[in-house]
C-alpha cells in the first residue's frame, strides 16, 4: 500500500501533469494526434512509468526488463511524453512528432522509436501480444512482468477476445491488462455506439480476475497494479474507469477531442487549466 | 520421398529441428492433425500451443513470443492465416518486423474434396505485398523439409506455403535450397519455364513433350516469390527470349507477376502465365484431375509455351 508515501503520489501527479502539457503542445504544434484518450491514460501511464515498471532506460533492451505496450496506440503522444520524460530519449525530441524523418511516428512504431515494446495503432492486438511475451517467458529463465494497456474501444474487436480466451486457457498471471475504460469513442459514447457492459461479469466469465479502480487515483493506480502482482491463478484486468478529455474542461467526456485540435483559443485555455492541475 | 504428402514432409521436418533448436516453438489453430504440426506437438508438448480457432489472436501471440526473442511458427491453413488474420500479419509482423514464421498449409487448391472456400489461391499476392516478409514456396518435399532450419534463421517474417497433396520429387539427395535463390532444372535455349510450389514438376513433364516437339525449353524452379531472384529471371529472360510462368495460385499478383515486375524494369520479353483466372476454381476429386481442370494442366504449360514461342517469333520477324 502507498497511502504514506505522499512524495512519490506527488511526483507521480506531477509527472502526470507534465505528460498533458506535453500532449497538449505535440498535437497543437503537429495539428494532429489524439488528446482525449491520451488525458484518460496520463495518471496509469505515470504510475507505470515513475514507479511500478522494472525498466532500465539506459539499458532499454535488458532481457528481463518489464514490458509495456500500449495497445490502444493512438494515445502514442502520452507515452512519448512517459518515455521522454523517463529519459527514453530527449525531450526536445517531442517537437518532431510526425515530421518526416523523425523517430516519432503518429502511432508508436517499436524498430524506430527508444523504449516502445510494440508498434500499435490499429485496435484490439496488445492482449494476446502480451499472452505470447508470457507464454514465451515460462520457457526462459528471465523473469519479468508484462503489462497491456487496453481501451475500451479495444474490447470491441473481436481479436482481443481471442486473446482473452488464450489468457485464461494457459492462466496467464505473468502479464497485467489494464483498462482504460473512459467510455467515449471516435463516433460518441462507448456504450451507445457499441456496449460493453456488463463488463466486469464478462471479464469474470472469461476467467480473469478484476480490480476496478478510478483510473485518476494515483494511490488506486499503483495499489493495483501491486495487487494484480499477487495473483497468481488466474490472469488480471484492472478496469480502470476514467475521463476522457480528462484535464480540460471543454473536452472531458466529449467525442469530438477523441481526435480535435484545439484552436489557438482552445490550445491557450487548454494550457491554462492544465497548469492549474500542477499540485 | 513423394508417397507422403508435403505437409507430412514439413511436418516431420519440423519436429525434427525442434530437437535442435528449443527456440522454436509452434502455434496452430485446431488444425494441427491436417498441418502435421502434431509431429511436433507429440515430441515437444511444452513449446507446442493449440490455440483453438483464433487466427487472429494466434498471429498476435506468435508476435509476443518472437518479441522475447522465441522463433514461432504459425500454423493454419493458407486461406485462414492470409486472410482472416491479414491485419495482424500486416500491422504486428510486417509492418513491427517480428520475426514471426507463418506457414499456409492446404495451399492452393490442394484441400481438393473442401472446395473453394478452403482453396489458397491469392495467398502469395497478399503476401507479397506486405514488406519485410520473405515468401516460400518449396517444390517438393525434400525442398520443404530443407527450408524449415532456413525459415527459422532469416531474420526476418517468413511466409511459407505448403502443399496437403503428394507432389512429385524434383530435386535429388544433394539440393540445398537458399533463400532467395531460383535454381535451374534444365538447360533451354528456346523459351524458359519458370515455376514455383507444384507446378515445378509439371513444368519438368512439360519440358520433354515440348523436346518431343523439338522445342527445347528450360525449367528455373524458384521456391522464393520474394525476395525473387531477378537476376536469374534476368539471365533466363535474355538467354531464351520468352519465358511463361506457372503457379498454382490465380495470375493476379503471384508469382508471375513477380516475373513480369522484374522484365517490366529490366527489358520485357514475351511472358505466358499458367495459373488459375480469376476464378475460384471448384471441389475436385483429387488434386491432380483439379488442376488439370482448371488450367494448371501439363498441356497448359505446353500450349503456353507454344504460344509465347509464337509471340517470340514474330517479334524476331518484325
């Protein structure tokens, strides 16, 4: 349990701040990427990175490094932010987002970019990716955790069912999924354009064990991905309940900032309500 | 060798590596007893994975398991693993670089007695268009047994596909096959058959009713579509002045097509494609009476040869 340990909650909130401002001037800057869910990642994405996972960013390549993949790749300027942030590669780097020639591609793309597990963009991969990286660990002798994170929009495909079913068929603790679950996708709300619920009794029906957590609460954050490390019967899903647009007033729980650029009216109030979030 | 059919020839082979190599590990999606990947499954439970029918999610778990740095071979049938998981091939193997190895059984029409449906007959053209990914398409059992170390050490994808039927032996005791590499058969100066998979031996019987007719035609054997060996397509092409091709696979974006990207560059001379139209074809009784229903015949090849001989010759003329 972290509930004592106010300074890394701090850090970790701050680096979670840092990582929405970042967002905020990449997709400003570039006029393109995806804010909405890229806030309702920033505190699990934190969490990950300033604290929970086993990585080495001077040595990015150890074999028995935890692995992450973000399979809801779209959120990709977030975890650049982490990985630049984490010292992956430089922070001025973020500014040549999308530009040709530059190592940050507009979803994350693992042979060109430091620290990216896997390339993603396309919806629906990053759980039975993680159930092979686990299947392949029980035959060696590296140990590490693998962590997924999923959106909800993720849970729609077909394919991650199937990786859902192979998870439980082989009892795969080694690896952690987490849920972004904030309920709004490009087209509107999550649960009119395609439901999900009821969700946790799917994920219990598939065999997983669930936590739910508010997916803003650093303290929830890291209490559970610490809790899913004891589990051992079975695999995990942390439901991480959210808010899109999570930060911005003007763009929590709304479609349209799935993938928007701000005006420069909307970037300066965007940036003015996100600096206010600092403490 | 050619009483078993090739996927018991890949199969065997297969197990066999696995004995030497404990990297490999093998996927299959509930079709293992028709793959033969159940030879290895039987001598080496703990790296075998029946994944049930997830095709899909199957590609993706091969993904994660070469990411740790393990060589999968994904097993289906060509149609399913081409198809159905086409997007993870293209997005978490092509595209991410994984050094998955997905083998199409049942390729072409080989599952003759299930029809269509089970035919794999757009395959390699799906293939062949994803980067990264090297395409296979050995001759005769002796040929898929040697690939499979090779499939397993190209540092890169692989897509291989094989053959359910019995097909004919080729090569002898001392073949060894290189990625990326076509071999001749025999020598020609008149016009070159070029072949891959199953129409290989086809191509060789074609070759002597062509000699029987005073046509001396050259048979290449490539069991790589890519990388293709353009500078042998090259060398045949400027050696005989007329080539024709022969796949069992539709002329749309297989293998001659490959040929004929490459004389497109390099000087066109004139081509014949054997393959299947742009048809689905139909079930048969067997493979054989199948393929020669639909154009894959010897005499197809022949006819083809003839005919391009006959494009040759007025192109001499001109």
């Amino acid at each position: 349990m972290h509930i004592h340990d106010f300074g890394l909650l701090k850090e970790i909130q701050e680096q979670a701040a840092h990582i929405r401002r970042d967002v905020l001037d990449m997709v400003y800057r570039r006029q393109a990427g995806h804010l909405g869910g890229s806030y309702s990642a920033a505190e699990i994405l934190a969490s990950l990175y300033f604290h929970h996972l086993k990585i080495d960013p001077s040595n990015p390549t150890l074999p028995d490094r935890d692995r992450f993949i973000l399979s809801k790749g779209h959120a990709a300027a977030a975890l650049y932010s982490a990985l630049a942030r984490r010292g992956f590669f430089p922070l001025e780097e973020l500014a040549t987002w999308g530009k040709l020639g530059s190592r940050l591609q507009g979803h994350p793309d693992r042979i060109k970019t430091p620290g990216v597990e896997m390339s993603s963009g396309f919806l629906g991969h990053g759980l039975s990716i993680a159930v092979g990286m686990a299947l392949a660990q029980r035959l060696c002798k590296e140990r590490f955790h693998i962590y997924v994170l999923m959106s909800d929009g993720d849970m729609q495909s077909g394919v991650a069912w199937e990786g859902a079913l192979t998870a439980s068929k082989y009892c795969i603790s080694e690896a952690t999924v987490i849920m972004d679950f904030n309920d709004v996708q490009l087209d509107g709300p999550g649960h009119e354009i395609m439901p999900l619920e009821p969700l946790r009794e799917k994920w219990r029906s598939f065999g997983f064990s669930v936590i739910e957590i508010h997916g803003h609460n650093i303290l929830q954050c890291l209490d559970a991905l610490d809790m899913a490390l004891d589990i051992h019967s079975q695999p995990t899903v942390i439901i991480a309940h959210t808010t899109k647009g999570k930060g911005v007033s003007f763009m929590e729980n709304t479609a349209k900032w799935h993938g928007a650029v701000p005006s420069e009216q909307q970037y300066i109030q965007a940036k003015s309500e996100l600096s206010g979030v600092k403490e | 060798m050619s009483d078993i059919p090739q996927r018991q020839a890949y199969g065997q082979a297969l197990a066999d590596y696995g004995d030497k190599n404990q990297d490999v590990v093998v996927l299959d999606a509930d079709v293992s007893t028709s793959t033969l990947t159940s030879y290895f499954a039987a001598r080496h439970p703990e790296r075998f994975f029946n994944l049930g029918v997830t095709e899909a999610s199957m590609v993706d778990v091969g993904v994660g398991m070469a990411l740790i740095g393990k060589t999968p071979f994904v097993n289906t049938f060509a149609a399913l693993l081409t198809l159905r998981a086409c997007e993870q091939i293209r997005t978490c193997v092509s595209y991410a670089n994984t050094r998955v190895k997905l083998i199409g059984g049942y390729s072409g029409v080989s599952d003759y007695k299930d029809g269509p449906t089970h035919f794999a007959t757009n395959d390699v053209a799906v293939m062949r268009s994803l980067p990264n990914i090297a395409v296979l398409s050995p001759a005769d059992n002796r040929e898929a047994a040697a690939l499979v170390p090779l499939v397993a050490e190209w540092d890169s994808p692989v897509y291989m596909r094989i053959s359910r039927a019995v097909v004919p032996d080729v090569f002898d005791a001392s073949y060894e096959p290189r990625i990326g590499k076509g071999v001749v058969l025999r020598d020609g100066d008149d016009v070159a058959l070029l072949a891959t998979g199953s129409m290989v031996a086809r191509c060789i019987s074609a070759s002597a009713r062509l000699a029987e007719r005073g046509i001396d035609a050259a048979v290449v054997a490539f069991s790589t579509i890519k990388p293709l060996d353009g500078d042998l397509v090259n060398a045949t092409a400027r050696k005989t002045g007329a080539l024709v091709t022969a796949e069992e696979h539709t002329v749309m974006g297989g293998f001659g097509s490959a040929v004929v990207e490459v004389l497109a560059r390099l000087g066109p001379v004139p081509v014949e494609m054997v393959g299947l139209a742009d048809t689905f074809a139909e079930t048969g009784p067997d493979p054989e009476t199948l393929m020669d229903a639909w154009g894959l015949s010897v005499e197809d090849i022949v006819r083809a040869a003839v005919m391009v001989l006959g494009r040759k010759s007025h192109r001499s003329n001109r």
